[in-house]
C-alpha cells in the first residue's frame, strides 16, 4: 500500500536559504529512489523559512529504507542546527 507523507520543516529565519540548498540536495537523491513515486518540495509565500514535502512512497518499507539512505541521513545531520523546531511528520490518507 502506497505511503502519503506531508513533512514540514521550519527552519531559523536566518538559515532558510542554507536549508533550501539542503532540502534540494535530499529532492535530488530521494527521486532517484525506485520507490519513491512523488517527492515534492514546497517553499511558504508567507513565511520563507518553512518548507513542505508531499511525498508518495510505493510501501512501508520502501519508506523506511528511504530513512536509511546516505542522502536523508546527510540530511538529518547537516539540517540539524538551522531547525527552527523539530520537523513535523504526517502520514496520510488521499480523502
């Protein structure tokens, strides 16, 4: 079953085009998942340092191998201290 996910991620104002060179470079290696069926990245008109995903992954595991890939780990680390707050994760359901 595919997998939706939505993740927001909230960087420190002064950070948010650091971040956005990031957030491309995960886009980058995530498309290139076999898995991986959308991985789109959004920037708010509003506010320019939150960015959104909206993500479709063919299943679970498909989802969790992404999580263990060296480009999301990258990711993980080198976004960490221009967090604004923890990133926020749904999983969901096309209604």
């Amino acid at each position: 079953m595919q997998i939706n996910i939505t993740a927001i991620i909230k960087a420190l104002p002064e950070k948010a085009e650091e971040m956005k060179a990031l957030l491309l470079k995960l886009v980058e290696g995530s498309t290139k998942e076999a898995a991986c069926i959308q991985y789109d990245l959004h920037q708010s008109a509003e506010e320019p340092n939150v960015f959104i995903f909206h993500e479709i992954w063919r299943d679970a595991d498909s989802l969790a191998e992404h999580t263990q890939t060296q480009h999301f780990l990258k990711f993980v680390n080198d976004s960490s201290p221009l967090l604004a707050e923890p990133l926020t994760v749904y999983k969901t359901n096309r209604v």
